[in-house]
C-alpha cells in the first residue's frame, strides 16, 4: 500500500496525506457505485392505469357524499342564495355553492360490467340493494348493452330511462 501511494505522490505532486485523501475518496466512490449497481433498483415511477385513476376519483367523489335522509327535502341555506329539493339519495355541496345528487356527480360513465358498488350507486335510483343485483347478475352474465339492466330485479323501463345516459357497456 506504501508503495501505491508512493507512485501515487510522484505521478500528482501531492503530499504523503493529500495522495492518502485522494485514495480514500476513489475507495468510498467505487465502493457505493459497486454496491449500487448491485442492489435492487425500485421504480421511479410507478405505472398507472386510467381505470385506477377512475377508481381513485371515485372514492373521493364518494367520500364528499353526505348521505340525506328520506324525511328531509330541501336544501334551505345555500352561500349563493339557492335552493335545492332533493328527496332522498346523496347530495354533495360543490365549492361553487352548487348542490348535485349522487347521480350527477362526474361526468364518467359508469361501467356496468366493471364498476364497484360505490360507482353504481352514483347512477340515478341506484342504492346499495340494486348495485349489489346489478354485480350479482353481472357474475352470472356479463352486460352486452345497458337494456340488460331490465333483467335485474328492481330496474324497470322508468328506472332504466334515468340510469341510461349515465351507464355504458364497452
């Protein structure tokens, strides 16, 4: 090793601890670019797909849903002086002061054969009970288009008339 930094002295110029501080720098280099190239590399970026993107929204559109009860009807105090009558469902106040239903928010369609619970239950006169029949016809028979909603139990030709602007079946 004395013999390194001997040859090391005569090649630079430098002096007995200057060439020791430019071996120890070149050792501790070499030994982090060795051990980086061995271990694991994780992703910068992780991939994303836009139905998980859809999903995400979605959850926070239902997490901003404040359920209503059947009772109440009407919407009295509103920032911009409106008034909103809402006779059962979800409603969510916007920052704009505007009131919609769970079945106005977003303006997505909603997938019949691949939506969750929540996103079939923003469709107009959808709850729980009906997104629970739509998922367990669609485990029986996949949806080939949006009159097929007639044959879950509880969705009629009136129900299906408001739901359909608001469903799609790729």
């Amino acid at each position: 090793m004395k013999r390194f930094l001997v040859s090391i002295q005569r090649a630079t110029g430098l002096t007995s601890t200057e060439a020791i501080v430019v071996v120890s720098l070149a050792l501790v280099l070499t030994i982090g670019w060795i051990g980086s190239s061995l271990s694991p590399k994780p992703a910068t970026h992780d991939s994303i797909t836009i139905s998980r993107i859809a999903n995400i929204l979605d959850s926070l559109e239902t997490s901003a849903v404040a359920p209503i009860s059947r009772t109440q009807s009407r919407i009295d105090t509103l920032p911009h002086g409106q008034i909103s009558t809402l006779s059962r469902g979800h409603m969510v106040k916007l920052s704009n002061g505007q009131i919609k239903t769970s079945g106005q928010i977003g303006a997505r369609r909603v997938d019949l054969n691949t939506a969750s619970k929540q996103q079939l239950m923003r469709l107009p006169g959808v709850g729980p009970s009906t997104a629970d029949k739509i998922i367990e016809h669609r485990k029986n028979r996949k949806f080939t288009s949006v009159d097929d909603l007639l044959d879950v139990k509880g969705i009629g030709p009136a129900k299906l008339a408001k739901i359909r602007a608001y469903a799609t079946v790729p």
